[in-house]
C-alpha cells in the first residue's frame, strides 16, 4: 500500500549495477509543503554516501536507508526524520552535515546515536518524547543546535561531551529545569538563545564558557533565579539580553570584559541590584534597563567609562545613578524617564558627552539636574533637551537653565585649534565662584585620558576670564580635549570634548557633523565609508561631492569615518551626527 502524501521509492540497476534510490513519484507533500522529491542517479556504489536532502517519514525510508547506507559512517548531505519511534538504524553513524528529528512525540530515546561525533551544519529536534539528551554523548561538535518544545525534557543529560558549537537555541521546553550536562562547552561561535522554558532554574552547565561570538539572549524564564552558569563568561559579540527572568541580582558575569553590541535587562520584576559588569569599561552598543521596578543599585557598571550608542533607564526603582560614577561618554542619547525614587543625578559627575538627546522626565522626586553635560547642551541645543515632569528645580527646560546660571564655574567658550603641531587650547568663563582649577586632559582616537597639566582659576569673578594652553604632540591620529574644572571643595565638572587632527589622520568637518561632511584634502581619495559602531557600513561615497558627502539620512550618533586612497590605504576617525 502506498501511504498518501509520503515519497515511495523502488530499487532499479542502473548500468553500474549499484543499488539506486529512485522516487516512483516526482513530487510528494512534505509537512505541509510541496518539495521535489530526491533523486539518487549516478552514486557509484556503498561507499557513496551522499544523500542530499533526504526524508525519512515512513518504515520504507528506513529500511531503504539501512540497504543503501547502513554501512555509511559518514553522511554527505541532510537528514530529515520524522514520525519515528525507533533510530537504531542510524548506529553506525559518527557523522553528518545536517540531522533533523521532528514531530516524533513517541521517540522516547535516543538510541541509535551513541557514535555520532560531529554534526558539521545544524542537529534540530522537535516535538519529541524524550526525557533528556541521553545517547549524544559521544557529539562533540555541532554547527547549530537547535532545541524546541520537548515536552518531556527535564535535562540536557548526554551534552556532557560537547566542546563547540556555532550556535545554540533552547526555547519552549516546558518542563526543562537545568544545563548541567554542558560543562565540555568553551565557545560558541555565534549565538546562544534560551527563551521560554518555564521550569528552568540553573544554568550550571555552562561554567565553563568564555566566549559567544555574537549575541547571548535569555528570555522568558521566571523560575530562573540565578545566573549562575555564566561566572567564566569573558567575551560577546554582539547583544546582550535578560529579559522576564526571577533573578533578583545579576552578580554572575563578573568576568565579562567585552560587549560589542548593547546590553538589555527588561522586565525582571524580582531584580534587585546589578553587580555583574564590574569588568567592563565600555560597551560597544547601547545600554537598556526597563521596567525593573526594585532595582535600587547599578554597582556592577561602576567601571563603565563609555557606552557607544544610547543609554536608556526607565521604570527602576534606583535612588542615585552612582552605579554610573565613572561613566564619561554617551555615543547617542540618555532617557532617564519614570524613576519615581531617584532624588539625585550624583552618578552622572564625570559625564562629559551625550551624542544627541537628552530626555530626564516624569522622575518626581528629582530636583537638581544642573550638571555640565546638560547645561552645555542646554546652551548650544536646546531642542534636543526635554526635563519634564520632575520635582520643582528640574521640571522644565527653563528651570534647568536658571540652576545652571548658579554653577561656580560658566564655561562661555572653549575651543582647539593647530597651529603646526601644537594644539592651543582657548576657554573663557563668564562667572566663576570658589573655583580653584582647571585640569587639562587629553587622548588619541577616545583612548584612555592623561592629565597635561594646570591652569589655576581666578576664584572669584563675575567678568569674563579668558584662558589658554597648547599641547606639543608628534602623534598623528585624531587628539581628543576636554577640561575638568575643579572647584575648592573638590567637586568638579567636565567641559564638552574638542578635537583636533594631525596629517595621516582624517580631516574631516563639522565634527558634529549635521546633514554633511567636508573632507579638508580630497586628492587621491577613492571612496569614502561610514560605519556604525558595530562595524556595519551604513554609507559609501564614490568620490567627495565639493559640497561634501550629504549624512541627511543618518541617524544621530556616534560614527567611523573610513577614507580609502587609489593606493588602497586608509585613515579613519570618529565622527558624531547630530540632529
């Protein structure tokens, strides 16, 4: 009897006298699809043991499979498998490109896999019977692994030997409560996502992992309580995401000392504290903290100096940013919106930059918002600052305005410029009240700043005071100014950041830039990119435009600039957008 919607295939010779696999008919439904059927003409005997995209639905299949491949140990090709109850027939397997086992809820084990080794493209199983991995424990590779609705699985019992992986997924396991059988695992090369699995309480099988080549998601787990699991994690690509977990503080990842892309913590309703990123300096994307309503203390970013994109706080229940206090630059905007208990911005001191926006509103207890990074911004752009909504002091633009009139020291000007080599740094002040100096700082390409010297204060003055500096240098690249401006009793402030670029660096300006660029020296330049700062080219110019590259349909924040010469070589810098 033929079986209705499944492929049926035949035994024929051909000339070679070997064994073909072919299909009586062309088409058949696969899962709901309308596939081409397999076709086998041309294998050259048993040790040919390619099956190109194989199906096997039906005992039929297994039985023509164990005639032609049976004694294959390495299969070249895709291995799809579903409705079986039994894989025994797969034993002399060690490897694959692809296996795929699916909707074969009366698979109960996996027998049949105890000499698989490597699985070179994805191992995908669904909506099995199985209790645990049992029967994998020789896998030591796999190019994905993908894990979905095993509504039995209580463990990852079998992975113990597993070493690589390019990329793991295990979501919608509803009965999954650990990862203790993936000690073996050092790296993955791409992603690892673990979303929905109700049961899961510990991530204690991942101990040993030091590395995730791009983003690193954990969703939807509410009986997870720790992230213990993750303490030898040094490194991700991409994003980092913890969202709708039972953890109350995120202490784990102390080691992390790498984030490429941006960090999000979401929708933690028992989240406490953060103590985990002490490690961390910059972060190479953005930073997102919602809708953590008892979250009181951020120490874990207390060695954060600098966040590439936006840094975004909203509906926490923190007291004060002091978490931050390190924290000088901001590639893109800061919101900081419906934190109902913060009472002061304290942890913001050393904050010099924010690219674009500034947006502080509906905080109710907040009352004092008079911090350099937000009056300069209220001075020279005040259409990309909102404070709303605030306690008296810091609820509206203007009152904001009016406690930064009241700062010891008011920066009226501060401006760099070249003359040779030599940088001469010119500020004024149009007030200054108890102030005792000026610290000038410097750094190449936003490294790491060094002090140059002092500049002593007139302490008193309600005139304008004019002030200068020059800085000698042989470097070439892209110099990076700014002052701290210390007062008596030791508090201080930042002024905004200057630049300056020295020949075989890039010049390039406005540096911020609004709708175009202007290139200083365009001879001999072949093409011009930008760059986000995760590494995606975003712009190519072909030649420089004598009214420069047009940036209109950028959005704002903080950019590379990468200029290629007919020769091939190039220089590059940092820019920011504006809006």
């Amino acid at each position: 009897m033929i079986a209705t919607g499944m492929p049926v295939y035949t035994m024929e010779l051909h000339s070679s006298a070997d064994p073909v696999l072919v299909p009586i008919h062309q088409e058949n439904t696969f899962r709901g699809k309308q596939v081409e059927a397999d076709t086998k003409d041309g294998r050259t005997g048993l040790d040919d043991c390619n099956v190109g995209d194989m199906y096997i639905t039906h005992i039929d299949h297994v039985n023509n499979f164990i005639a032609l491949y049976g004694e294959c140990t390495a299969i070249t090709g895709s291995l799809t498998i579903a409705f079986s109850t039994d894989l025994s027939f797969l034993a002399n397997l060690t490897s694959v490109e692809n296996l795929s086992i699916t909707g074969s809820p009366t698979l109960t084990n996996l027998n049949g896999l105890q000499n698989l080794t490597t699985v070179a493209g994805n191992l995908t199983m669904i909506n099995l019977g199985i209790t645990d991995l049992s029967g994998l424990e020789q896998l030591t590779h796999a190019g994905g692994i993908f894990i979905r609705y095993l509504p039995a699985l209580t463990s990852l019992s079998g992975l113990s030997s597993l070493a690589s992986a390019n990329a793991i997924t295990i979501m919608e396991n509803p009965l999954l409560t650990n990862f203790n059988s993936l000690q073996s695992l050092i790296a993955v090369d791409e992603d690892i996502a673990i979303y929905d699995n109700p049961s899961l309480t510990g991530l204690n099988g991942l101990q040993n992992l030091t590395s995730v080549g791009q983003s690193l998601a954990i969703h939807g787990s509410p009986n997870l309580t720790s992230l213990g699991g993750l303490q030898s994690l040094t490194s991700v690509g991409g994003n980092v995401s913890f969202y709708g977990l039972g953890i109350s503080n995120l202490d784990e990842p102390g080691q992390l000392t790498t984030i490429t892309g941006g960090i999000s913590i979401e929708n933690n309703p028992l989240l406490t504290s953060i103590d985990g990123f002490q490690s961390l300096t910059s972060v190479g994307g953005g930073i997102q903290i919602h809708e953590n309503p008892d979250l009181t203390s951020l120490n874990g970013f207390q060695n954060l100096v600098s966040v590439g994109d936006g840094l975004s706080l909203y509906q926490l229940g923190l007291i004060d940013l002091n978490g931050f206090g390190q924290l000088e630059s901001v590639g893109a905007g800061l919101s900081i919106e419906l934190l109902p208990q913060l009472t002061s911005l304290g942890g913001l001191s050393n904050l010099s930059t924010v690219g674009t926006f500034i947006n502080v509103v509906h905080n109710a207890a907040l009352s004092t918002c008079a911090f350099e990074v937000f009056c300069e911004k209220l001075e020279n752009t005040p259409e990309q600052v909102g404070f709303n909504g605030n306690a008296t002091g810091c609820a509206t633009n203007g009152e904001v305005v009016n406690a930064c009139n009241a700062l010891p020291v008011t920066l009226a000007r501060f401006e760099v410029s070249l003359e040779g080599r030599t940088t001469l740094l010119n500020w004024t002040t149009t007030s200054e009240m108890n102030s005792d100096y000026f610290e000038v700082q410097h750094t190449i390409a936003a490294g790491t700043w060094e002090v140059l010297g002092q500049v002593r204060s007139d302490g008193e003055s309600a005139a304008l005071r004019n002030y200068t500096f020059s800085h000698n240098t042989s470097s070439d690249g892209i110099h990076y100014y700014r002052l701290r401006m210390v007062d008596k009793d030791g508090s201080f402030a930042y002024s905004p950041l200057k630049s300056v670029s020295l020949e075989g660096g890039l010049f390039a300006y406005p540096n911020p830039a609004t709708d175009r660029l202007t290139l200083k020296n365009t001879e001999n330049i072949d093409r011009l990119e930008v760059l986000s700062l995760t590494g995606a080219r975003v712009l190519t110019s072909n030649g420089i435009p004598s009214d420069g590259v047009d940036l209109s349909r950028l959005s704002p924040g903080l950019y590379t600039v990468r200029v290629i010469r007919n020769d091939g070589s190039f220089v590059s810098g940092k820019i920011a957008v504006v809006k």
